[in-house]
C-alpha cells in the first residue's frame, strides 16, 4: 500500500474534486465542493494505492447539513495516469 501525491490541477485532481461535489451530502449547496460552515469546509486528506486500487479520502469537520463531521471516500475506477502522480510513499 502507497500513500500517491496528486499533482494539484492535473485532471485526475479535478476528478476527484468533481466527485466530491457531486456527493448528495452537498445537494442545495452553492459551492458543493467547498460546503463552507462556520470556517470549515472539505479537506483533502489524501490518495492511497491499495492492490490495484486508488482511494481519495476527504473530511469536513463541522459540515452544513447537521454541522457534523463527514467523510467521503472517492474511488478511482480508471486508475491514476502515472503523469498526475507526483510522488509517493510506502505505508507500512
């Protein structure tokens, strides 16, 4: 298992921030993929490759819907091009 350094604006960034906004917790929402609520908003807590699959997990620590923490796992069905990876490192 590796933790993936995404390479900020690279299209599979985007991907992920795009599911995320499209997550139901954040219907009605003006900016889905921030969810601004009292100065908190989505957190990107990182990608791992795990076996043949990537997972991007994001917080939100005070969300608007019940001002509770939310966690949104996104999977990566295609895979990452190895050009949008910028690093990575082994998790033992």
């Amino acid at each position: 298992m590796d933790f993936v350094i995404l390479k900020e604006g690279s299209p599979t960034w985007e991907y992920i921030w795009d599911e995320l906004a499209k997550n139901p917790i954040n219907d009605g929402l003006a900016h889905r993929s921030i969810a601004m609520n009292d100065g908190e908003a989505w957190q990107y807590m990182g990608t791992i490759e795990y076996g043949n699959k990537f997972l991007t997990d994001f917080r939100h620590r005070k969300h608007p819907y019940n001002s509770l923490p939310k966690y949104i796992t996104i999977e990566h069905p295609d895979g990452i091009p190895s050009e949008d990876i910028v690093g990575r490192s082994p998790i033992k």
